[in-house]
C-alpha cells in the first residue's frame, strides 16, 4: 500500500464548509453510509467469505511439493558435492601427506596456536552461556565472585586486558605499516605503468639493423647467438622446446644451440639425444651435453656449458627452459637493441602463458605475473634501467656475464644472484613487455608451492651473501638504497612476513582478545583496492579477485615459511626441485609439426647406424610409456590454519563482528580446499 502523505486531509479541509447532510430514505433495501473522507468511498472491500477446507488442502499440498522439491536439490548438490571430495580424495587416488623435514617449526606453532585457541574458545563460550560476557569493568570485589571458574574468567580478562592486548596492538600496528608502505609502492608502480602506456614509451630498433643478408646463407653483419636449453628429467616437454628453439629466424652459421641435459633418467636421456640427433641431419647447429655430476642445479650446468673452449667465439647467449617456445624471429627482435649499446647487458622479453585457462589455480597464477610483468619489471626496466632476470627467455651479454662473475652456485635464485652482481658493475637492462615467449604455469598446488617455496627463500639467501658487496660497491647511493629497500626488503622480506603476521596470527588473535580488534578498513577494504589494481593487467580476470585476495593470503605462509628457511638457512632452504610440467603446450605444436618433419628416407641419408638406432629406441620408449596414478596430498600447515582460522570466526560471533567473521571463515574454507589438495590439478 502506498504511504500516505496527509494531502487528502488538507483537501478535505479546504473543500468541506458548513454542516454535513445525511440523507435518509424511505426504501428500507437500501443502507445509509455517512462519508468522513474522500478516500474512504475508494478504499477496497474487505473479503469476510472463508476458505473451505478443500482449497486449504490443496494449499498445504503445493507448499508441501515446494519444500520436498528444494530440499531435494539441496540433497542432489550436496550428494555431488562428497561425491566429486570422494573422487579427488583417498577413495579413487593414494593419499599422500606432505614432508615437513626440518621445516617443522613452524607447523608446530600453528598447532600450538591452535590448541589454545581451542581451549580459549571452549572458556568463552561457557562464560558466554552463563552471562558473563557482558561484563564492561572487571569485579575486584570478593562478593562479586560467584565460583572458581567465575574467579578464572575474572583472571583471564585480566591478563587478556593488561598483558596480551598491548603487545598484539604494537605489533598490529607495526604490520599496517608495512602493510600501507607496501600498498603505495604498489600504487607507484601502477602509476609508473599508466605513465608508460600514456607516453607510449617502449625500446625501439631500426628496422634493419643487420642488413637485408639471406638469414640462410652466410650472414656476416649478424652477431654470434649461443643458445642454451637447461633441463633436468624433462619429458613432457623436451621436443617443444627444442623444436621452438631450431626454427629460430638466424644465420644458421652464426647459431648453436646448446641442449643441457640433467637428466638422471636414462629414457629421457636418450628421448632428448635422438630429438637432437633428429634436428642436427636437418642441418641445425644443434650439440647435446649431459652431465654426469649434477652439482649446482642450474647454475651448475649453465656455468658447465659456458666453460666450452668454442664459447669464446660467441657475442650473446639466449637461455629458454625446457618448457619455453620462442617465435621464430624472437633473436631478431631482442639482439638487434644491444646494437651501439654497449653498456647494455640484458634483453628480458615476458612470459605467456598456454594453459592460463586450464583450471582454478593457473588463473590466480596468470594474475600475479601479469603485474609482474606488466608494471615491476616494465616501470623498474624504464626508469632504472635494473630488474630481477627471469631466468629464462633473455638475452645476454657474454661479456657483461664474465665481468659480472659468472653464474654461480650459492643460491637456489642463479638468475637474481647474476642480475644483481651486474647492475653493481654498470650494466643496464632492457625488458621488452612485446617479446612474448610461450610457456607453462603449474597446474598442480604442489608444484606450485615447491615453485614459491624457492623462489621466497633464495632472494632472503641472496640478500645474506651481497648485502656487503652492495653496501661497498660504486654504484650511486640511491641504487644502493632501491636494492637494499626496495627491491630486497620490501618486495621480498616485508610483504610475506606482514600477510602472514597481519591476515592469520593478528587477526585470529584479536577475536579472542577485543581490546586489540582490527579496524574494517586493513581487512576489507585495502586488500580489496590493491587486489583490484593486481588485476588491472589481466582484465578478464576480474571475476576472479575475491579467490585471488584469499588464495593470496592462503600462499602466505607458503612464502613467509620459505623466507624465514632462506634468511636464516632454516630447512630445506638450499633444495631445489624441478617443477613439474603437464606438457599441454606441445599439443598443438607437435601437430603444426607433423608435416614439417623429415621423412625417413631422407633422414637415414647422413644418419649413421648407431643414431638411427638410437631414434628408433627412443620412438619405441614414447609408445611404452605408462600412465603413472594421480595422488593428493594432504598439507599440514594449510589444514591447521584453516582449522585456527574457522576456530577463530566461531568467537567472532559471540562479539557479532560481521565483516570479520565472513573474512575468518571464507579464509578459513580456502585454507581447507588448499590443505586438502582440492585446488588444482593432482601430481602424477
């Protein structure tokens, strides 16, 4: 019915002037009603007539089929629901369970937090049931205490109040701090970006810088290319890359290609030696080098190859893992930017990614390096002219490698410890954001966090090792102090301690100690304002930033775990596990390739004996290859801070705190779906 605004009252008043008439007659058929108002003549009749009990039969019926109907799709859900957990967890697959080793620490804190907030909660929730909660001023008064347990809540808000409450405010308060620097670095970044794409600033080259030389013939204006391959156990992906890496658009006597294999698998040795075998009868430069001790992971072997008396005669080096494929005219569009340019060390190109789609958690990945790529290493490329290497698709000089030297085996991050060592010798770096190099995200939680686990703790390894030479290098003061701050403690010290610290000890702490609650605005609403601008690069993933903004705060002690193991050569800090790749790039790939591949014939033309039986060998292994068992495994540190945090939304409740109790309990559940393996694809 439509509020009434008294207008019919003042109309009434005005129209209505002297004494009513009621008009009475004589017919008895009809009944006399005296009208007070004008709107009372236009209000609708009451109905008095009653429903028969049939109609309220059927009623009750219709209503009765709705609710059997929902609660029916409430039971199909649910049934799906155990029946797709049964699926991914021990009844289909083995159940794995993940190896703390010497990294129990912090597993050990975790579930020694959690007991006594177990116990704290069980305390509150009994005082809760018997009043107590609503006490503003702490009794001191003997005849205000009731009983024993009385006299224990008394001497626990006490001791909550007077000497847990200031040290959780100090630190709370330390961690917004961190928390805001981080967020306006972070917004500097994006406004350094923004400039960028205004301005349209970006390395240019000349269009020919080498001449209009036949790349197929003798290309003398063309410098020498070294290009490297490392990879280690890599079957799901060797043939892409290597065939990537042969069609690359260069003088062929002006190329090699180095294939650094570090397999300890010798089906895969031989798979990658008759790929190499396949590709030198087609006439690529193309060498095949295995070591036989494996010491210094990457570094080791990449600092292996570069020992190679034929090195010297080579200008640049390209480096690709095993799981990148360049473009073929990727040589063409970097090397031609160190022409006239030569304090110029480093061309970086970006990472794309094939199977950025492929599930729940190759999105989130594809968000965070996006901003990577887009706005640190493209701002920090433009104004500084100095980024973290990536690894992988770049190229360097071998010069600035030599004078830098070398790579080196003390840390698990060979690709940060030679970026850093050359910008403190001079050397510039160019990131070209064009340059896209096709690779793999990991599909699995597992890998996933093996991934970050290293590359958290080598950076804190790193920082250790080169603080000295940084501080005693001739660099200007301020590059000194972007490393320092910015680049080591910022970006790789303070953003992992301050996430974990802040999102799942402070505030889980503070539901049980109100005095030191968090205001709305560090839990909701700055996390919400930097994870919009995290996903400012990846726009169709917009849909995804309230997954993002918890999955991030579940990776946290994944990274705060790996920092604190590299600061202090904690664990497993020094261990270096090769990612696991799916292999779903080469798909499509080995099928462009199938009808550029030689035939037999031709190739058993300069093929001797002993490679075509080693290609024949390697064909049969691929045909025997055995499906190998997905497991799940159950993470430990994951499954207790889900069980702390939902702890913690449970007295959130007593003190009706909405937004903290859906923030503790949405990331309580993602900690869960994490711990339990059910995000991503499953490890083989």
């Amino acid at each position: 019915m439509a509020p009434r605004f008294g207008f019919s009252d003042l109309w009434a008043k005005e129209t209505r002037k002297g004494t009513p008439v009621v008009v009475t007659m004589e017919n008895p058929n009809y009944s006399i009603v005296e009208v007070d108002e004008p709107e009372s003549a236009f209000r609708p009749m009451e109905r008095t007539r009653g429903k028969n009990a049939k109609q309220v039969t059927w009623v009750l019926l219709l209503q009765a089929h709705k609710a059997v109907g929902c609660l029916a799709w409430l039971a199909t859900a649910f049934w799906s629901l155990l029946g797709s957990l049964k699926r991914r967890l021990c009844f289909t697959h083995r159940l794995g369970s993940e190896r703390l080793g010497r990294d129990r620490w912090l597993f050990t804190a975790i579930k020694l937090f959690l007991a006594a907030s177990l116990s704290v909660l069980v305390f509150e929730l009994v005082a809760y049931y018997k009043g107590w909660h609503y006490f503003k001023n702490i009794p001191t008064s003997k005849l205000e205490i009731q009983s024993l347990f009385h006299l224990l809540y008394v001497g626990w808000l006490s001791l909550r109040a007077d000497y847990i409450a200031p040290p959780v405010k100090a630190l709370s308060k330390l961690c917004i701090v961190l928390f805001l620097v981080q967020s306006v670095d972070r917004l500097i970044l994006c406004l350094g970006c923004f400039w960028i794409k205004y301005k349209k600033i970006k390395p240019r080259i000349d269009e020919e810088p080498f001449g209009n030389d036949d790349v197929e013939g003798s290309g003398s204006e063309y410098p020498m290319v070294l290009v490297q391959i490392p990879m280690c156990n890599e079957r799901e992906v060797y043939e892409q890359s290597i065939s990537a890496v042969c069609q690359l658009d260069w003088p062929k006597d002006r190329m090699l290609i180095q294939v650094l294999d570090d397999s300890d698998d010798g089906s895969i040795q031989e798979l990658i030696r008759a790929e190499v075998t396949k590709w030198s009868q087609k006439g690529v430069n193309i060498i095949y080098r295995h070591r036989l001790v494996r010491t210094g992971y990457k570094a080791g072997n990449l600092k292996s190859a570069m020992s190679c008396d034929y090195v010297e005669a080579y200008e640049f080096v390209a480096i690709f893992d095993a799981d990148f494929q360049p473009n073929s005219d990727f040589l063409k569009l970097t090397v031609p930017h160190f022409k006239e340019k030569p304090e110029l060390g480093l061309v970086q190109a970006r990472w794309a990614f094939v199977n950025k789609d492929e599930n729940l958690l190759t999105r989130l990945q594809n968000i965070n390096l996006c901003f990577h790529f887009e706005v640190e290493q493209q701002v920090n490329g433009v104004f500084l002219n100095f980024f973290g290497f990536n690894g992988t698709a770049g190229v360097w000089r071998i010069k600035a490698l030599e004078e830098s030297g070398g790579w080196l085996e003390r840390t698990t991050v060979e690709d940060m410890d030679i970026a850093v060592r050359a910008h403190l010798h001079g050397w510039k770096f160019i990131y070209l954001n064009d340059v896209k190099v096709l690779c793999e995200v990991p599909e699995s939680y597992e890998a996933y966090k093996k991934q970050q686990h290293r590359w958290h703790s080598g950076p804190m390894q790193l920082f250790r090792l080169c603080l000295g030479a940084i501080l005693t290098s001739k660099i200007a003061m301020w590059k000194k102090a972007n490393l320092i701050l910015l680049f080591f403690l910022l970006r790789k010290l303070i953003l992992p301690f301050y996430s974990f610290t802040l999102f799942c000890v402070i505030l889980p702490i503070t539901m049980f100690v109100p005095e030191a609650e968090l205001p709305v605005w560090v839990i909701c609403y700055v996390p919400i304002f930097m994870s919009l601008l995290n996903v400012l690069p990846a726009p169709k993933s917009f849909p995804f930033i309230v997954p993002y903004l918890l999955f991030e705060n579940t990776m946290s002690v994944t990274k705060f775990n790996a920092m604190v193991s590299g600061l202090f050569q904690l664990g497993s800090s020094y261990e270096w596990i090769v990612t696991k790749k799916a292999g779903r790039s080469s798909e499509s790939d080995l099928l462009g390739l199938t009808d550029k591949r030689m035939p037999p014939n031709q190739m058993q033309r300069g093929a001797s004996e002993s490679e075509l039986l080693e290609i024949s060998q390697a064909e049969e292994q691929k045909k025997q290859t055995v499906a190998v068992k997905k497991t799940n495994k159950i993470f430990h540190k994951e499954l207790a801070l889900a069980f702390l945090l939902l702890t913690a939304a449970v007295r959130s409740l007593l003190a009706s705190q909405g937004v903290h109790f859906y923030f503790l309990l949405f990331q309580g559940l993602t900690f869960l779906l994490v711990g339990l393996d059910l995000i991503g694809e499953q490890m083989s």
